[in-house]
C-alpha cells in the first residue's frame, strides 16, 4: 500500500467483529511499532497485548477509577454503570496497552520520549489498516490514573498512553477530512531578525 494512500485513508474503526486477530498480525503491528523514531535511541516504550480473559483486569480497573467520581457506587444506576465500564474491554478482540518508559539517562527530554512512543502508536495504526484491520486508539482520563500504572506495573515515571483497540472492521470506513496544511502552515525564508 502506498504511504500516502495508508495516511489519508486510515480512519479510526470502533466497531469490529467478535472474531480473532491471528497473532502474526499482532506481531507485525507490535514490530511496526518498534520502528519510531526516538532520540538516543532509547526505544521507550512497552506494549501489553490484552486477549481473551486478559482483558478482564483492565475492565476491573476501568469500573475501580469510574467508582472513585460516584457519590455512591452501590446504587443499582451506578452498579449498571459499572458493568457496562468493565465491558469496554470486550469491545475488540485484541488491546494494546501502549506505554512510555522513559530512559533515565540523563540527556534524555522525558518529552521526548512520550512523542517516540506516540509515534509507535501511528506506526501501530497505519500498519494495522495496511493489513486490513480496523483499529482505535483509545485514551482518556483514566489512562494516565495511578491505578492503570499498578496494573501494568509501570514505575512511577513511567505512563500509559493509550489502549489500541484492533480487530476486523465490521463497519465500513468513512472518509475523512481534515483542515487543509495551508492553513496550519507558516513558511519562513528569511531571517527576520527577531530572537
């Protein structure tokens, strides 16, 4: 597939079907990931492939952070708010838990790390729509709680950033539009003496 062709058609799919990824298109994926660029090459991130049953904690983490804005968890509206939370994960087959870790060395711009590992991300998703697959990446204030850290298992510098939802597109991509580059553009080619 053309580059420019993955770019402008990839969209972010929500909807795919009950149907297993094969692991070699999760691999594939993952390795696409390991691609981005990264200064110092210090290659910061780590990924979780969530599948079947090992989805189930991170429903169980999703319900435990909804619970802590309820005035009272125990009442049967919030009790339905928390079985559909811990459901969310079940909406594809397969979740990547995308994750940065930064390099403690100390030339290393721990923002620079968190755009090496966005970057996978981009990679993740254009080669998953280069195979076929339809692909989400989720985030969100219960991304970055101290909870999903414990879960993963992350140190204290390091972060979730995003779930990568992946599975076989059950709707049909939509077309996308986006403001044209002109407009976010500013060309500068001349020195205009301002410091």
């Amino acid at each position: 597939m053309d580059i420019f062709e993955a770019i402008h058609e990839r969209r972010s799919v929500s909807k795919v079907k009950n149907k297993p990824v094969e692991d070699e298109l999760i691999e594939k994926i993952l390795e696409a990931g390991t691609w981005a660029p990264n200064h110092f090459h210090t290659e910061p991130w780590k990924f979780y492939v969530l599948k079947d049953e090992g989805r189930r904690p991170l429903g169980h983490t999703l319900a435990d952070i909804a619970k802590e804005d309820m005035e009272d968890p125990t009442t049967p509206e919030c009790q339905a708010k928390l079985e559909r939370i811990e459901q969310k994960p079940f909406r594809a087959p397969v979740i990547i838990t995308v994750a940065v870790t930064p390099s403690d060395q100390a030339k290393v711009i721990p923002i620079e790390e968190v755009g090496a590992v966005n970057s996978a991300v981009q990679n993740m998703l254009l080669a998953a729509h280069g195979l076929g697959l339809g692909a989400i990446w989720r985030t969100g204030k219960p991304t970055y709680h101290p909870k999903m850290k414990n879960l993963f298992g992350l140190r204290e510098q390091d972060e979730v950033l995003g779930f990568i939802y992946i599975g076989h597109p059950e709707q049909k991509k939509e077309k996308g539009t986006r403001t044209p580059f002109q407009e976010k553009t500013t060309w500068i080619t001349a020195d205009r003496g301002a410091y």
